[in-house]
C-alpha cells in the first residue's frame, strides 16, 4: 500500500480524531487534539513518511537512535495503538502499524502551546512558518489551520 494512500486514510474526519482518557474511561473528541510524548511523535514521524511499518522496520529506524532493545520499541507501538494513536493490521502473519493521527493533527497541540507558552502569541504566524516551509504541504497547512480554530485552548480546557 502507497504511503500517500496510507495518509489519505489517516487524514480522514474520522481518524483524525483524538481519544481523550478520563480516568479508566477513554471519550473520542473531535475538537481534542492528542497530546504526543516526545517518543510518540519520534514514532509517527517515522510512520507519517513511510506508511505503514512493520515493529522491526520502526525498531531498525528508532532503536539505534533511542539504544531501545526491539521488545521495548514493540511496547511503545502497542500502547500508542491502544491510546489510539496507531492501527495495528495483521498482513501474512505480520503486524503492521500506521498512524490513525494525521500530521497536522499530531503537530496541533505542539504548535498551540509553543505560541501560547512560549511566544505568547495565537497559533496563526506560528502556522505561517509551516506554510512557508516545505514541513507541510498547503493541504496540510490548511488542516492544521482548521484543527487549531475547533480545538478549545488551554483556558478553555481549564476552566471545564
């Protein structure tokens, strides 16, 4: 399967939804916009460019970089499919894994609270910079752009 078409998959409405845990209840919220570890954006950084990927072909990319032994790479997958981050799919005996989170949907959250955090700006002229580099293509631009207007910010979220 193309990486286009995998992406394709992962941009629509349905995937790009984000689940949210209360407790030991897990929601799917549309407007939510999932808040990534560090590792879990190393991870669909690499699934983002590939598509879909078996735990080795992830491990043989981010296990030297992390010194992850292979167990621990399968671990991380396997949580992130149960947060749902990724899909898991077996294709001949082998299980696949690509991102249900679209890129601008993972990279929403970073962005909104680098502008608020840290620029103490709106995410509008942080988004400029996306669509000025080659990170996004216009497509993605525009849903990160739409992702960031639905997504209630940090003030909103605290005062729930």
């Amino acid at each position: 399967m193309s990486s286009d078409l995998v992406m394709n998959e992962a941009n629509s409405s349905d995937r790009t939804r984000a689940k949210t845990t209360t407790g030991s209840q897990t929601m799917t919220d549309p407007t939510a916009l999932p808040e990534l570890s560090a590792t879990e954006l190393d991870v669909l950084k690499i699934l983002w460019a590939e598509g879909r990927l078996s735990a080795r072909e992830v491990h043989a990319d981010l296990g030297p970089r992390k010194g992850w032994a292979y167990s621990t790479t399968r671990t991380t997958l396997e949580r992130m499919v149960e947060k749902g981050l990724l899909d898991k799919a077996a294709f001949h005996g082998l299980n696949l894994y690509r991102p249900l989170v679209s890129k601008p949907a993972g990279l929403a959250r970073l962005v909104r609270d680098f502008a608020e955090r840290v620029l103490e700006l709106d995410a509008a002229p942080v988004v400029s910079l996306f669509a000025r580099s080659e990170a996004l293509s216009e497509d993605e631009v525009r849903e990160l752009e739409r992702l960031l207007e639905l997504a209630p910010g940090e003030d909103e979220e605290e005062g729930r």
